[in-house]
C-alpha cells in the first residue's frame, strides 16, 4: 500500500514538473507547425534560437565574385507585404487563417527593423533622423561595396511597415514608417537616397535604386519608389512624402526620353537594354503613371514599348 502511494506521489511530481518545464519551453520558443506560415513574431528571450523561415536570394557569381546566398531586406520585405494582403483578404473570410499570415508578416517586419540603421544628419540647421537598410555584401554588377543601399529597397521596407501599422494599430511601425521616409530626403553623399540630377541647367530630384557617387539611374526601381512614396502621401497625408513624389514624377517625364531605345526601352541610364522582364514591367508602369496622372507622355512610351 505504501509502496503504491509512493509510486503515485511520484508520477504526480514528474507531471507537475514536465508541465512547469513545457510552459517555460512554450513561452520562450516559437510554436511549431507542419504549417510553415505559423511563425513567432513577439521579441524571443535573448540568445534564443529561433527555427524559421526567412526568404534567402541566391545571387551565384556576378563579375568573377562569388556572392552565394544572402538575406537581402527587399525580398524579406516582399515576403512581408504579401503576408500583410493575405491577411486582409482573409480576415473577414478565415479569421484562423489569416491570423497565420499576419504573425508571419510581423516576424518579418520585426526582422526588418532589427537590420536597419538608425542615423541622424544635420540638413539646413535641422536635424534628420532616418532609418536605412544596407547590404551586407558587395554587389560587383555596378562595382558596389558592403553597406550600399537602394530606393528600391527602403520604399519597400516603408511600405511593408506601413501595412504593419495598418493591420495592428501600432503606432510604432508608422513612426518608423515616417523615419524609412525621411531617408529620401538625405543626399546619398550623407548616406541617404536623394541624387540631384541636372538636365538643361534644371535640376530634378532621383532616389537611385543603387545608390553611389555615380549611380547608373535605373528607371523601374525609381517610378516603383516613387510610386509607393505617393501611396505613403495618400494613406498619410504627409507633405514631406508628397514633395519626394511630385519630384520624383517630375523627373520621370524629364528623363523618360533617355531610356527610349525605339521600340524597346533601356534599363538603366548606361544604355544597357532591358531583357524581356524588365522592357513588360517597364511597359506596365507607363499605363500605371497614365491612369493615375492622365500624362500623354506615359501613355506615348506604354505604346511605343513593345511587350
């Protein structure tokens, strides 16, 4: 009889102490599924591993130089806004569901902000605060080193925190939003995205998708930028925001004669034609600024352009 108490006193503390163990172990670690959209998104504790999935972009060998796999902010962003529209397509439909996209959209947001930059510079007796998203590797293609940045990229990570915002109610994410902003402000010889361009003695304002002392002025990553800039202006009505796009449309129509190679477009400012990919996309963002401005001169190129 004894013995049998025991046995029973024993398996009690073993289940007392294997529920105590699995509640820390629950707290502290993300919550598996065969699902891969379930992932963790609140702060883990630190040095915590976590087992999930984050976009990786092979990029092979440009130019001799091997550059391998790497974890590139424009297409965690990507990943993040894509998460964000299924959230709000299924929200009303499949509570349950969207609910997984939206926990994986804000770990990948979370992601994001943890690989930014904080930097402030003086502009005019001002102070800018603004974040910055660079690259850890070099990108030989238009001889860029470690730590160079891109419109692309930053509208991007704009964006996607502007849809974290969105879905929760979080202020922090708009803020954030505003200071990914601020860096199209900066001149990227003080580490922002903003290069002066001239043509005919008047200057126009570009936020390159590579940014360097020379950059080669890619033309889809800057209407994509300005583009989503002008969303941000809509959503917020943010007069900084709406100043960046109305420049940025302003140099579109300035400069869109010099990525005009006949029938086909040119992808960047150094004449090298666009491939298939890029002479369609190219294609759609004229039709997209004629419906939104009513411009002819978009529409002129949009039929010009050959698909």
């Amino acid at each position: 009889m004894l013995k049998n108490i025991k046995i029973c006193f024993l398996i009690f503390i073993i289940t007392i102490l294997s529920f105590i163990s699995g509640y820390i172990v629950g707290v502290s670690q993300p919550m598996y599924s065969e699902n891969p959209i379930i992932q963790y998104f609140k702060n883990p504790k630190p040095f915590s591993v976590e087992n999930v999935n984050i976009p990786i972009t092979y990029y092979g060998t440009i130019k001799g130089k091997y550059i391998g796999y790497q974890i590139t902010p424009h297409n965690v962003n990507e990943e993040a806004r894509k998460c964000f529209y299924k959230y709000f397509k299924l929200k009303d439909k499949d509570p349950e569901e969207a609910e997984k996209y939206l926990r994986r959209g804000l770990f990948l947001t979370e992601y994001l902000i943890s690989q930014s930059e904080k930097e402030t510079v003086n502009l005019n007796g001002k102070n800018i605060i603004f974040i910055i998203w660079r690259y850890n590797f070099d990108f030989p293609e238009y001889n860029l080193s470690k730590g160079w940045a891109g419109s692309l990229c930053q509208a991007g990570c704009m964006k996607t925190l502007y849809l974290a915002y969105k879905c929760t109610g979080d202020k922090r994410y708009l803020i954030l939003a505003k200071e990914a902003l601020n860096a199209f402000i900066v001149p990227v010889e003080k580490g922002g995205l903003l290069k002066i361009r001239v043509k005919d003695n008047k200057t126009y304002y570009w936020y390159p998708e590579y940014a360097s002392k020379n950059p080669p002025y890619v033309l889809n990553g800057f209407i994509t930028s300005v583009i989503w800039i002008g969303e941000f202006a809509n959503e917020t009505n943010d007069k900084e925001a709406y100043l960046l796009y109305k420049e940025g449309l302003k140099s579109i129509k300035s400069f869109l004669s010099e990525y005009d190679a006949g029938d086909w477009s040119y992808y960047d400012a150094l004449k090298h034609r666009c491939n298939e990919h890029y002479e369609h996309l190219q294609r759609l963002q004229m039709l997209y600024l004629y419906n939104i401005t009513k411009d002819k001169i978009f529409l002129k190129h949009y039929n010009k352009w050959k698909e």
